[in-house]
C-alpha cells in the first residue's frame, strides 16, 4: 500500500481512468456486436445503421485514447468490409 501522498493520488487516478477506458471498450464492442448481428440476419439498412454508428463510437475512443488509431482503422475496416459483402 501506498505511503506517499502522491503515490496515493495516482492510484486513485488510475482507478479513475480504469472505469472510464472499460466503459468506452465495452461501448464499442457492443456497437460490433450490433453490425455482426444485422449482418448475420442478412438485415442491410439494419447493418448499414449499425455500422455508422459503430464506426463513430470506435472513432470516438481512438480519439480518448483508448485504442491505437491503427487498431480502430483496423476494426472500421473489418466492419465495412463485412457490410459490404453482403450486397
């Protein structure tokens, strides 16, 4: 256990950060989830919603800081391509 006053504050920030971060990944996986499900009842306009929607919540965490830029170009891109194959 932390002595030192500032070492007791990063653990507090640190927690913080934590709960924020695992809020905003299990945000984005639900938004995947949602396109991979639209495109498994072969439901189009459901994906093609689903998808922009996803695609601006991964953007939105690559911009905080919780995914690298090239892992959310990578997620986007693995989505589009999966909406796409359905036409």
């Amino acid at each position: 256990m932390a002595n030192i006053k500032s070492a007791k504050k990063r653990i507090l920030v640190t927690e913080i950060k934590t709960a924020r971060n695992k809020s905003i990944r299990s945000e984005v996986k639900t938004s995947i989830k949602k396109v991979e499900a639209a495109v498994a009842a072969n439901d189009k306009e459901a994906a093609k919603t689903a998808l922009t929607v996803a695609i601006s919540t991964i953007e939105s965490a690559a911009s905080k800081g919780v995914y690298h830029k090239n892992n959310s170009a990578r997620k986007v891109s693995r989505l589009t391509k999966l909406v796409n194959a359905m036409a």
